[in-house]
C-alpha cells in the first residue's frame, strides 16, 4: 500500500456557494474525510480507535488555496504523514484536479486523547508505533506551517451565537469544520462578491459542547488579514483563527 493516499470528491452544487465554487468549509471536510480513509486503511483509523476508547483530535488546520473547484468538478485529495511524536502528528494535504491542475494545499495538527479521560495519549502504543512505517518526510507541502495566532486584549466582540444538535461530531464536542462556518459568516454576503479567501488558519484550544454559546471576537492585524478568538459560555478560550483574503 502507497505511503500517500489519493481520494476523489466532486464539488456538488450544494456545497457550493453563491459563485459556484466549493465552500471553504466543505473543501475542509473533504480533508479530514481523507484523512480518515487513509488512517483507517492503514490501521489507526478512527474505527479502530474509538473501539479501545481512543479518537483522533484536530488540533490544528491551515487551508491555502489559489482557488476552489467549481461545481460538478471532479478533484483528488491527496493526504499524507508528514511526522509522528508522542502526543502529535502532522498531516499534509494537496488538492489537485483530475486533469493535474493544484487548487491548494493543506497541513494538520493531529492529537491522539483517552475518550474516557480526554486527557492526550501516546500515539506509539497504537500497534507498536505503526504509524512510523507510513511517515512521508520529503514530499514537498509548500505552503507555511502557521504558528500561533496573536491577538491583542482589544479585539472586538463581533458576534455570538448557540450551539444546538448539528453542531456536535463524533467526539461530542462541536464539530471542528462547524467552527470554520461560523467563523466565515462574520463577514456578509457583499464582502465575498469582492473578496475570495486565500488562507485560513484555526488553532484549537478547548472544547466546546452542545448548548454552549460561542461569541467571537475580531482584530484585523494587517490590510488583508483578519484574526478571530472564540470564547465559549464559562468564558474558556475554545480556538483562534486567521484568515487571510484576496481580491477576486
């Protein structure tokens, strides 16, 4: 079996925006869904590890694109390990069309947690560290590895919303492509007529649950980007992000 997998979507029409062009959040779900196809054919997928009370957590998630597929174009997400540590892993992405065209590329943070104890665990003991054997060092990802968000203490409150049922993933907590949405909707319908996202970053914190209100603050840090901090109810940080645009 190949170290890199490569899986095929479609860009359908409903997960397309007013534009035609695949939403950001959904081009992020087809990243994670290929990350499980190929963590699961491989063995430490999360079928397997929810079965000995383990799960894959997000910790975090760059996305940078020179453009979305449009509707009904048939695309591949190729994905792979970049490195393994104790508690994290780094995985790749590249989006690429069926006629070898590149959209974007991707890079994750992944952590591997007790679901009992929610508390990180150690990703060698999974098969005796099987997960070496499927590391990929020098396969070119060229795209920056982000770091942490910096925000200062006068970011503005700009929204804050409920959290409800379609919110919740598999883990319980709120859905880590469910952040991506509501973060994206902090700007109206206009500002996309105009502006196209290029890159955007989200670094988990905390977890978020069902029935918990988000409020989301803002700070733009330079003429194309923005920063966003999320706080939930108890007022526990939950994730930042930064986004930064284009003109279309």
């Amino acid at each position: 079996m190949d170290k890199i997998g490569c899986y095929e979507f479609l860009a359908e029409p409903f997960h397309c925006d007013f534009s035609g062009r695949l939403f950001m959040g959904h081009m992020g779900n087809h990243m994670l869904n290929a990350a499980d196809f190929h963590s699961s054919a491989r063995g430490f997928g999360m079928q397997y590890l929810m079965s000995i009370h383990r799960s894959w957590v997000l910790s975090r998630l760059a996305i940078e694109m020179t453009e979305m597929p449009r509707q009904y174009t048939k695309f591949n997400v190729e994905t792979w390990v970049e490195s393994a540590m104790r508690y994290f892993t780094s995985r790749n992405f590249a989006v690429v069309g069926t006629d070898g065209k590149t959209y974007g590329y991707g890079r994750s943070i992944w952590a591997m947690i007790d679901t009992e104890t929610r508390q990180p665990t150690d990703i060698y003991d999974i098969d005796n560290g099987a997960i070496n054997q499927w590391i990929v060092p020098d396969k070119e990802c060229p795209i920056d590895k982000g770091g942490r968000v910096k925000m200062s203490d006068t970011a503005t409150l700009v929204h804050t919303i409920d959290t409800y049922y379609n919110d919740v993933d598999i883990n319980g907590h709120i859905n880590s492509v469910k952040y991506i949405e509501h973060v994206l909707d902090l700007w109206p319908l206009d500002w996309y007529r105009t502006h196209q996202i290029r890159r955007f970053e989200i670094a988990y914190v905390a977890e978020a649950h069902g029935g918990d209100q988000l409020s989301f603050y803002r700070e733009q840090t330079e003429s194309d980007t923005y920063c966003i901090r999320i706080v939930r109810t108890d007022g526990t940080e939950c994730c930042r992000s930064k986004i930064t645009f284009g003109n279309n």
